[in-house]
C-alpha cells in the first residue's frame, strides 16, 4: 500500500511507550504508540492495524493522493473568506501621540518627537465621520470602539475622549480603553454610566512595585505602580471591567508570583470586572535576542519552572500567550478543532481603522505615525491608497513564497506584516517564529501531563 504523510505533521516522542502526533491543518491531535508510528516512517504500512491505520488516515496524518489534502486546505481557506467578508468593522481612536510615561520598552518612544501629536476637535469630528462611512462599506455594525495612544487619558483631552464615548454610545459599539492607568481614575465621571458597554479598561502592570518602578516610569524617574493601583481599585469599585496586561520578558518573569500575591491581597479577584493576563514583551524590527528578549522556547521553559513552583499560577495563565501552542491548548480544553489561520492577523484583512493625530489612517496600532505605513487619510478628507492596502491586504500564507512549503504555515499565517516591512524593508519577506523549538519545549516538559489527561 502506497501512503503519503501530511505536509503538516508534527511529532515528539513522549516516552517509551507513547509519542505526540498532531496534524497541523487538520487540528487533529493524538498518542500514538511508538511501534506503530514507527511503522509509518519505515513504510510499512500494511503492518498497522486496520483500525489504527484507518485513523491515522481519517484524521489527515496520511493520504493515499496528496491532493486530497490540497483540497481540504482550500476548502477552509473558501470557508474562512466567506466569514471573513461578513465580519464587522474595529475603529481605534487615538486623540494624542504624547504619554506622560516614559517606559523602557516603549515601541512609541519616537512619536513623542512627532510634529503632529495632538488631535483638535475639528480632526475628531472628521475621525467619527470617516468611522461612520467606512461602516457603511462593511456590514454597517461597529464591533468595537477603541481608545489608545500615546496615552489617551490625559486631563486635557477629557473633552475629546467624551465625544469618542458619545460616538460609541450611539452606536452600542463594544468601548476598550489601552492605557497606562496612572490617570485613569479622573476619568470614571464619563465612563461610569457606559459600564455594561466597557469590554475593558487595559492596564499595564509590569509586576510588583519593585520591578513595576523600574520599567513603567514618568519623564522624572518616579515609578507609576501606586497611581496604577489605585486606579485599578477606583475602576473595580465602579464595576467598569478591568484588564491587567503584565509584559513579561526574561527580566521580570519571576516576579509573577508576587504579583499574584498583590492581586490576591487587594481582593481584586473577589470583583467579576477583574481580569489579568500576561503578554510577550516582542521588538518588531529586529529577530534578536538581548538580555530582555530572549527566544520564545527559553521563556516558555523559564514560565513553566515558575508555574512547578506555584502551580496555582499554571491554573490561572495558562499559555495561550506562546502562539506556537495555542491550537493544540484549544483541542486540549476541548475545542473540536482549530481552525488554520491564512493571514497572521487582522492587519491583512483591514479590519481595524486607527484614526491618527496626523490625520492618517493605519491597519496596524504599532506602525502608527510611520505614514510610509498607513493606508489612507481621514483629514482634512476620507482618502484611501489601494497601494498601500494591498501591501497589508496581499500578505498571506499562499502569496509568501517559503510559506507555501512550511508545516506550520496553517498556525502562523506569515508572521508579523510589519516586522517583515522594518526588517527586510519589504512586505512579503515570512518572519518565522520558533514553532517547533516552542512546541517540543512544550511536549518535553507537559507531554506527560496531557498525556495523563488523554489516557483518562
Ligand atoms: S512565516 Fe515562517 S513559520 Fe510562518 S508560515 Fe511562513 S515560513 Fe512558516
Ligand atoms: S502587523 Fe504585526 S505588529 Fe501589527 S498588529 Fe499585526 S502582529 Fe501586531
């Protein structure tokens, strides 16, 4: 019998007994026994089983036409469009380039420097037009209204940011607030009576005082932990929900247990508006590594000798943030399957609009005030540059060439379109994460728990 493996397998033996297997585009995730895989490498396939072997192909690990599995792949890539045509539009807002922080890690630090950092009413005004007719062009819903920055909520721009919120109101739009925190709770007058329409206030805290001090400071030096805290404990007593965002990096990972301890002992987890979840620290124009940075398997190995120590904070965590893991975290919590993902994120499919105080429009929130970067303008009239789409819209797992050939192109996407424009000053050059280095850290150090799991 003449079988074919998947172009999507990926394998890690566990132990003696059992290995991993899992098909990237498919989803499938299973053990299989050692002998039996074996088999498989050697060809002999007329020696498995009916049964395992009739799995093994069911489950897309093997073919007997290797076009069959093109089809399949092609078939959810039409299923995805048709969902995605019908999707509705995001809008971010974003009133200010100025932060009253000077964080270490800042990706915006040059906006401060930018000639155009404020935005006026009158350019507000021509922001929510333009919202309102680019909505039309979608299916005429607003998902959601976002405020970001710089830093949105500062004093000044109160008026501003109450008009957003009028906008938002009017069209039941789900509100999100990124900001640092420290000024956070001069604002709750405007954003109390819009608390069932808050999907969240997003604070960064970086960890305990101790840590937090040092990376999330003002232009003087001074820490910003004790004005986050107490926004944080304002914004909960309002019943407004809250999100804390830890950046972790390999310089404060092991503060995690004493920020939990924080947490625990404000009673923030007692409130049904709290949440709290750690993010990646990433430098988007470089792939190296430094003292902060380090590869994503190393972090990943130094989260889970935190989490052997405090296990609660394994329960709580999880590691959803490390993309490599996420669709065989899904089938693990029960999910049927994962649905592959064509683009890397929802910069290609022009989904959010993030109206700029230079009066440009970006797809993506980090490439904001770099106009070489956005796709049209909003002031002083609606314009967009199709050019400029295309160099977002174009990037996908089929157009990128070292894509169309890689095993985990259907749980990547691409990679990130604007490291690939930082970087390689082009935009459809694949920026690689470290797939299989993060997975095997992975199986090595959790095969056998969720093997455990598998077995019972
Ligand atoms: S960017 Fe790299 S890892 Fe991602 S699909 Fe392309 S080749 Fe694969
Ligand atoms: S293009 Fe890259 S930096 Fe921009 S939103 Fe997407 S993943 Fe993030």
């Amino acid at each position: 019998m003449t079988l074919f493996p998947s172009r999507y397998n990926y394998f890690y033996k566990i132990n003696n007994k059992y290995s991993f297997i899992n098909n990237i585009l498919t989803g499938a995730i299973d053990f299989i026994e050692n002998d039996i895989w074996n088999l498989t490498v050697d060809n002999k396939f007329e020696e498995i089983g009916k049964y395992p072997l009739s799995n093994l192909i069911e489950r897309g690990y093997f073919y007997d036409d290797l076009k069959k599995e093109e089809y399949i792949f092609s078939e959810l890539y039409r299923n995805y469009i048709k969902k995605a045509i019908k999707r509705p539009v995001r809008f971010v807002f974003c009133p200010t380039y100025e932060c009253n922080l000077r964080c270490s890690y800042c990706f915006e630090k040059d906006l401060l420097s930018h000639s155009n950092k404020h935005m006026d009413e009158a350019m507000l005004d021509a922001a929510i037009d333009s919202a309102q007719k680019i909505s039309k062009d979608y299916s005429g819903e607003i998902k959601s209204i976002e405020l970001f920055g710089g830093e949105p909520l500062l004093s000044k721009n109160k008026f501003l940011i109450k008009k957003i919120l009028d906008f938002a109101e009017n069209t039941k739009a789900a509100i999100t607030v990124v900001t640092n925190g420290v000024n956070a709770d001069n604002f709750i007058d405007i954003f109390k009576s819009l608390s069932k329409q808050i999907d969240m206030f997003q604070i960064t805290v970086d960890g305990v005082k101790e840590i937090h001090d040092k990376r999330r400071k003002y232009a003087s030096g001074k820490g910003s932990f004790d004005e986050i805290s107490k926004s944080i404990d304002a914004l909960l007593l309002n019943g407004i929900n809250t999100n804390i965002r830890i950046n972790i990096d390999n310089s404060n990972i092991e503060y995690l247990p004493d920020l939990f301890d924080y947490v625990k002992n404000k009673k923030w987890f007692d409130s049904p508006n709290f949440n709290i979840k750690p993010s990646i620290v990433a430098d988007h124009s470089s792939l190296g590594y430094n003292e902060f940075i380090i590869p994503e398997e190393e972090l990943l190995r130094k989260l889970i000798s935190v989490y052997d120590k405090y296990p609660e904070l394994e329960e709580l965590f999880g590691f959803y943030i490390f993309k490599p893991l996420r669709h065989v975290l899904e089938i693990i919590n029960g999910a049927p399957n994962a649905s592959p993902k064509f683009f890397n994120c929802e910069s290609n499919i022009i989904e959010l609009n993030v109206f700029c105080p230079d009066g440009y429009i970006y797809v993506c929130p980090e490439s904001i005030g770099k106009e070489e970067f956005a796709i049209g303008s909003f002031y002083p009239e609606l314009k967009f540059n199709e050019d400029k789409k295309g160099m977002w819209s174009k990037r996908d797992i089929f157009s990128i060439e070292k894509c169309t050939s890689c095993r985990f192109a259907p749980i990547c996407g691409g990679g990130c379109s604007y490291s690939s424009m930082l970087i390689y000053k082009k935009n459809m050059e694949p920026v690689c994460q470290r797939f299989k280095e993060t997975l095997d850290v992975f199986m090595e150090l959790r095969g056998e728990k969720i093997l455990k799991k598998f077995l019972t």
